[in-house]
C-alpha cells in the first residue's frame, strides 16, 4: 500500500508519549468516572480525554483515515478495509482507576483489516513496545534505548506444565463464556490427579495489550482471553506476531463476532509451540472452531 508504515509509527510514538503524560498526571481516584455495561466496565474521565487528544491529532495528521476507539465506538461500527487507527486510550482501565500501574495507551493501525503497526506505552514504568509488520519490533527503556524484540532467543516451550500463562476475567461475568473461562482456569491451574495441566502459575494482570507485549518479549508463555475486542489486541498483535510470537484461534478483520468467538490465544516464539497449543485447547471446554 502506499501508506508509509514507519512514519506513522514514529508519529504513533510521540501521541503515545503525550497521552502518557495526560494519564500521569490525571488523579483516577478523584477523577470523575463511571461504568458503561455493568458494574466491573470502568471507564474515566481520563479515559475520554485521550481519546478526544488522539483522534483529533490523528485526524489532522491524517485526515483520510478511519478512527476506531473504544470510547467513541458505537455497537455497530463496522471495521472497512481502509486505513484504521484502532485505539484504546487506556488499556487496563480497572488498573487506572485503582492505582496499581499497569496500564496502557495503545494505539493500531490496520489496512485491510489486518494489523500493521503498533504502539503501545505504559507511561507508569515508561516501556514503549512498538512494531511495524514485515519490519520487526522493539522494545524501549525509560531512557529510550531500543531494543528488538524477542529480548533473547526463545527456550524450548517444552509443554504447557512449563508454561507461565496469562488470562483475563474481562468484564463479562455470566453467560456461557464466563462458564468456558472458570473452567478453563480450573483445568490449567489444577494438578495432574484431578485432570488439569498444572501450569507453573497463572496471571490475570489486566491489560490485554500488555499481555500481548509480555508474550511478545518473552517474560509470558501464553495469554489466553475470551471476549476482546479489537482495540484490545490490534497493536499487541503486530508487536507479538513481528517477535515471533503466534496468535491463534481469533478472527483478523472479523472482530465483531459473538462474546464466546472474540477469542484470542498468543504464544510466544520457540520449539515445541505446536505441541502447547493443542495441550492448551485441551483444557478450553466449549472451544469455538474459528479460523
Ligand atoms: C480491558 C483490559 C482487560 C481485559 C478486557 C479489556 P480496558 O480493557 O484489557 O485486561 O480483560 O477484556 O476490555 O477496558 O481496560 O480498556
């Protein structure tokens, strides 16, 4: 495509440096905030304001280009196949709000409704993480030394006892995909005498985005999520897949599907990753087939 990729990362790095520093210095307890579709669905007042910051810089860098963002999306919004910034203002608003640091801005674009760059800062430890499809990804320091990414050559993953993975709640809290959830967890968690897989530990940390980054440097195994929505994966995914991570089982371009198909499962780069998926499917009861 005619677009060029890198400038719009380079400009995707400054807007996710101003939007940090919108979010330091936001006070979340006194901040005004608010639930959207229950009482576990946060959003702040600072939430809306990077936003509104990003889209309108966005808008005026490039005004041809579609803006999707998870506080201005309307149910449905139909992602085109034209250029689309994909955004999620703060990534791990429960984090925000509560004061426990992790947290993001995360900032994709997508053409053809596939990823092809990513950014995605956490402004509270100053990590950037950033990719652009077919041109690798890096990960920057506080002082703003880059490094690629994976951070060194994967080990083996052996299987999926070894592995150290990452789940998320989400905000959906009945249903059938809340069943599939609880019980997956239960079966990775659980010992080998009562069936489980007994992972080395589970994480629920509360940002997909970071998740994906954790996945992408090499510190996470897997990160395995039921019920995202583009804004949450779009960036990581570019940054995981440009780091030799994989995703699996999630619908690119579709992400609209049902709550029990927005599924995602990210494994990070290294031998024997064949062999996690499937022990790892093994233990998701109620799997949706998906491409
Ligand atoms: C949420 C976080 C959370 C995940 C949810 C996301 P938000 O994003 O990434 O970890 O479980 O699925 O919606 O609401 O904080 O932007």
């Amino acid at each position: 495509s005619a677009v060029n990729l890198r400038e719009v990362h380079d400009f995707l790095i400054q807007i996710a440096y101003k939007a940090g520093d919108m979010v330091t210095s936001a006070k979340p307890a006194a901040a005004g905030h608010g639930t959207k579709k229950n009482s576990a669905d946060l959003v702040t007042e600072t939430d809306q304001a990077v936003e509104k910051m990003v889209s309108t810089e966005l808008k005026a860098k490039s005004p041809d280009f579609e803006f999707m963002g998870e506080e201005t999306y309307q149910p449905g919004d139909t992602l085109t196949s034209k250029p689309t910034f994909i955004v999620d203002p703060i990534d791990g608003t429960t984090n925000f709000f509560h004061g426990y640091p992790y947290m993001c801005v995360s900032l994709g674009l997508a053409i053809d409704k596939k990823p092809v760059v990513g950014v995605i800062y956490n402004p509270f430890t100053k990590a950037l993480y950033t990719g652009i499809k077919g041109q690798g990804s890096q990960f920057t320091d506080p002082f703003h030394d880059r490094v690629k990414l994976p951070l060194r050559d994967p080990e083996p993953l052996q299987d999926l006892s070894h592995c150290l993975v990452a789940v998320e709640w989400g905000s959906d809290r009945d249903g059938n995909d809340y069943d599939v959830k609880t019980k997956t967890f239960r079966k990775l968690a659980g010992s080998k005498e009562i069936g489980g897989a007994m992972v080395h530990g589970i994480r629920s940390l509360g940002s997909a985005e970071l998740n994906l980054c954790g996945v992408a440097n090499g510190a996470l195994d897997v990160y395995w999520e039921t019920g995202c929505w583009a804004w949450d994966v779009c960036a990581g995914w570019v940054i995981l897949e440009e780091a030799g991570g994989r995703m699996v089982g999630a619908h690119q371009g579709d992400w609209e599907p049902s709550v029990d198909q927005r599924r995602y499962m990210a494994v990070r780069g290294g031998e024997g990753r064949e062999k996690v998926i499937e022990e790892f499917w093994g233990c998701v009861e109620g799997r949706v087939e998906v491409g």
